[in-house]
C-alpha cells in the first residue's frame, strides 16, 4: 500500500475521539473535521475499524477475481442491474459531462440488511474464496465508521447528532472494488483517456481505504492538482454530492480523480477500494433550512436520493 500522506494539506483526525473521548475531546473532532471539509474536502481517519488483516485478505481476493479470464468475470455482470451489483466490465462508466469511458473494471458490493428487498442482491463469484466474507465485513466495519462521521458532521452542521442515522439505517451504500489495468498499448486508446477522470462523488460521504499504488488527486481551492494517499492505518473520508446538495454547498464536494501513471508504470495494475454511503432512497435530499440565506441562496432542486442517484446513473453512462 502506498504510505505517503501530506500532512500540510489533510488533516489526520483520531475516530476514537469522537467515539470515546469527552465533550471537549468530541467537540474538537467536529470543529477540525468541519474545518477540513470547508477546505481540502478530504481528512484522513484513523481508528476506523479495519485491521490490517481484513485489509490485506480485502485486497488479495479482489486481485484474484480480478485476474480471472474475461468470459468469467463477465458471467457476474448483469445489465440490468445497470452496474449496482456484481462485475462492471472496462470502459462501462465514464464521468459526468464526458464521453470517454474511465480505464477501469470493478465489482460492487451492496447493502447486505435490507429487509424492505429495495435493492438488487448480491451477487458473488463462487470461484474466488473469501471474496464474500471479507467484502462483508469490510463493507459492515466501513459502514459503522461511516455513521459516527456522519454523526460528527450532524453536529458541525447544528443538527441532532443522530440526524443521519435512520437515513442511512439499510441504506443503498456500496462497496466498490476498482480494477484500473495495465495499459498495455498506449497508443490504441483515446487521447484523453484516464483511470477516473475529474468528478464529485454522487453519495453522502466516501470512505477510502488505502490503495495499491499512487494516482488519486484531489482539486484543492486555488484550482491546484494535489495527491492523496493514506497511510496503511488510515483510511480517507470525502464529502460527496448528496451532502453538497443538502448542505447548499455548505459541505462542497471534492472533486477528484486517478490520473493515469508514469509511462515505466503503465504496464502494472492499482487496485482502490472505497466505501459509498448512500442513504435510503427515499431520504430527502431538500436543502437544509440553516444552509439557505441571503448569502448562500438556495442553489438546487428538490429532490430524493433515490432521485438523484437514477440522474446520476444515466449522466455516467451505466444506466438509459
């Protein structure tokens, strides 16, 4: 995993503060995590619940899915789940406003207690042993972490602390396992084709455990590109569209991408795992009350996240 993180520019905060500390200790997280997320919109966590063993099991078996032949892996891919389950094959999504498709392949993960059936099931590929369980329990230990940051963000926002939690109570969250491939020839693929171009996130917020290799890049205030990667102890948490439209871009959410690697590196794999919150579909998505005035008026449409995530869908290219 990568182990370069820049301190000056993401600030790392201890979840445990927040979980355990004292009033005052809990009221310091919230403040450093609002403050990070009005400037850099990302923060590095640590004490989020994933052990180094999960991790590394995490990862093993999503490479070996991975390096399976393409007529199996495409046997987990099901068009009309429109990419919310199982296989999602190279080239399938691209980001909002471009053509191109993104040089990746990955595998989703969904909510697994649903007891309304709303969402589509799992789908799991038999030939890879431990790819269930560890998705699982990566995919409940990302969720639990992500209920206490949004905890922390509820109070930051002048919300009840537990504001969140009965939107995101079997929620439509996913865990993506991202393959970005080797780029074998160059010169056969389009000229601005990149691993993930520039774009927000569509949920609440995203957590992202470290990946295999450098590339993520995260569009800071002045319009600079910078890099971000997380300790093997941590893992990054962003704010994505969903919060940016409850919030009335009070919360913004950080544009980012994975920039293609070095021409000695093309050749080899980067392997990214991050968690997407999502609420249920039908939490609405109405900007909040104390983020509308006369400086900051209303900038989106009424909508639900159900809504929203079907828009979302179709401007990216997975679903008609």
């Amino acid at each position: 995993m990568s182990t370069e993180i820049l301190y000056d520019e993401i600030p790392s905060l201890d979840l445990n503060d927040f979980r355990k500390g004292d009033a005052q200790t809990k009221q310091s997280f919230v403040e450093k995590l609002g403050e990070a997320y009005n400037n850099i919109g990302f923060v590095a966590i640590k004490n989020h619940g994933l052990s180094d063993l999960l991790t590394k099991n995490l990862y093993d078996s999503v490479q070996q899915f991975f390096k399976q032949p393409a007529d199996l892996k495409h046997k987990y891919e099901e068009a009309g789940l429109f990419g919310q389950r199982g296989y999602v094959s190279k080239g399938k999504e691209k980001a909002k406003g471009r053509n191109t498709g993104d040089l990746k392949e990955f595998y989703h993960v969904g909510q697994p207690n649903d007891p309304k059936k709303e969402y589509p099931d799992n789908i799991w590929p038999s030939e890879v042993n431990g790819f269930k369980e560890y998705t699982l329990e990566a995919f409940l230990t990302l969720e639990k972490a992500g209920v206490d940051m949004l905890k922390a963000i509820a109070i930051y926002l002048g919300l009840e602390e537990n504001y969140f939690d009965d939107k995101v109570q079997g929620g439509n969250s996913i865990l993506r396992a991202i393959h970005y491939f080797p780029i074998e020839n160059p010169e056969e693929i389009p000229d601005d084709a990149v691993r993930a171009a520039e774009h927000g996130d569509i949920n609440l917020i995203t957590l992202l455990m470290g990946a295999s290799a450098d590339g993520l890049q995260v569009l800071r205030k002045d319009g600079k590109w910078i890099p971000i990667t997380a300790l093997p102890d941590q893992i990054v948490v962003n704010v994505g569209d969903m919060m940016a439209r409850l919030t009335n871009n009070k919360l913004k959410s950080t544009i980012h991408r994975v920039v293609n690697p070095p021409k000695d590196k093309m050749k080899t794999s980067r392997f990214s795992i991050p968690f997407f919150m999502h609420p249920i579909s039908g939490m609405d998505l109405t900007c909040l009350d104390n983020c509308v005035d006369g400086q900051n008026p209303k900038q989106y449409d009424d909508m639900s996240a159900g809504q929203f995530l079907d828009q979302r869908l179709a401007e990216i290219g997975l679903k008609k």
